[in-house]
C-alpha cells in the first residue's frame, strides 16, 4: 500500500508543477519534489515528515527490501493522500484560471 500511496502523491506533485510549465527531474524522491513545489506555489500545507516516510516505505518494498521501521498507519496513509489529491486538484484549477486569465488579458 505505501508504494502506491507514495505514487499518488508523486504524481499529485507532478500534476502541480506541470500545471506550472515547470520541468522537473525524473525521481521519485518525494522531499525534492515537495520543495520544488513550495518554490513554484509558494506552499505544501502538509506535515512533510508525513509525505517524506512513504517514500522511505515504499522505495524499499518495491524492490522486495525488509524494512526496520514501524508499519505505516493505512487511514492516515488514506487520508493524507485524500488530502493531498484536493489540494493538488485546487491548484491545478487555479493554474488553468490563471492561464485563461492571461490568455484574455484580465487579472487572474
């Protein structure tokens, strides 16, 4: 389950800076990804200790590693990635606002 919680979140953050025109690097690595999106949105109001742990559960059980950490809890997993999805869906809608603000010519 973390794998795919941690996929989610990545393409969540994917989704936000391309919604930007910002190219990022092919990674995985949640907490690069995190601070590339702070500097284009100006904010990730999540605990980034939270996000950061599903890359460090996921990675190494992808690649059939045993991990010496405590199991992640599934409902808050569930959650954050919920909570995760909105914001990212808001600032994606709030891109294509401001796209087709400039487009016409208004403010966005």
């Amino acid at each position: 389950m973390s794998f795919h919680a941690q996929q989610a979140v990545e393409k969540w953050l994917k989704a936000v800076l391309g919604s930007r025109g910002i190219e990022f690097e092919y990674t995985h690595d949640l907490r690069r990804l995190i601070a590339e999106v702070k500097a284009a949105a100006g904010e990730f109001p999540f605990g980034i200790a939270e996000v950061i742990v599903l890359t460090e559960h996921a990675v190494p059980l992808r690649y059939d590693e045993i991990l010496d950490t405590e199991p992640i809890d599934r409902d808050a997993t569930v959650a954050l990635v919920g909570e995760v999805g909105r914001w990212a869906t808001a600032q994606l809608f709030a891109a294509t606002e401001g796209d087709q603000a400039s487009e016409s010519g208004e403010e966005p």
